[in-house]
C-alpha cells in the first residue's frame, strides 16, 4: 500500500505471501493517481518515499532519485532512521483502519478479484470518512 501524509490510500496491490515488498516499491509508485492542488499540471510523484527496512535495495534507492523521489528507507543490519516511526506511523494506521474490516484481517476469499473489490471499497470508505470529517 503507499499512503499520501494523512493517510489517504493512494494505491494498494495484492501479491502472494511470498513475494518481497522490494519487487512491488516501483509498481506502488508508478500507481500513484494524479492529485490535483496548485494550479497548473497535477502532480504524480511524491516529494519523498518513507518505508521500512523491507524496502531497502541499491537499485529501488537509485530508481527512486532517478525519479526525483528522496528515499527515506531504514538501511537492512543498521539501526533504524532516528524518528521515522513518527513519520511512518501514518501508513501503519491506514492498515489498521483496513483491518477494522474483519474481512480483510484474515484474507477468507480464495478469489483475488473479490479480495482486491472488498479492498477497494474499505479504501473508498477510508478516502470517505477521511473527507467526510475534514468538511465543515
């Protein structure tokens, strides 16, 4: 899953239990709908990518920069980046928030197309709630 600052799920994918999160870091990335703001042409990329030590390789750090994207990923063997739980702790509550469904705490659908749909909908509801509470 990539998340923008507040939580908000940008793009999710579903893989098999053991596939490693370094193959799908580019794919997340290159899934990143446009998000409109200031005007002008609406940006895709995030300013900064902040991920735990699942992500950390040489070629996902290169292509990032390449991309103009600052990877803020914890170093595997090292110690962890001093404060990046407090940054991080964003996209662990958005998975909390998904796991609220118990539906998808456990994965019960043997159907991928099923599991990505009831995916899909607790992000909408998310995204929802989210803007629902942020309006006046």
């Amino acid at each position: 899953m990539i998340c923008g600052g507040r939580g908000t799920p940008f793009k999710v994918i579903t893989t098999a239990a053991n596939v490693n999160d370094v193959t799908q870091t580019l794919v997340l990335v290159d899934g990143i709908p446009p998000v409109a703001g200031k005007p002008g042409r609406p940006r895709r990329r995030p300013d900064a990518l902040l991920g735990d030590k699942g992500y950390d390789s040489n070629p996902n750090r290169r292509e990032l920069r390449r991309r103009r994207i600052l990877p803020v990923i914890s170093r595997k063997g090292a110690p962890n980046i001093k404060d990046l739980g407090k940054l991080r702790y964003v996209v662990e509550q958005t998975f909390s928030l998904l796991h609220y469904f118990k539906r998808l705490a456990v994965r019960w659908e043997r159907r991928l197309d099923l599991h990505d749909a009831l995916v899909s909908l607790t992000c909408g509801l998310i995204c929802w709630r989210r803007l629902k509470k942020a309006r006046p």
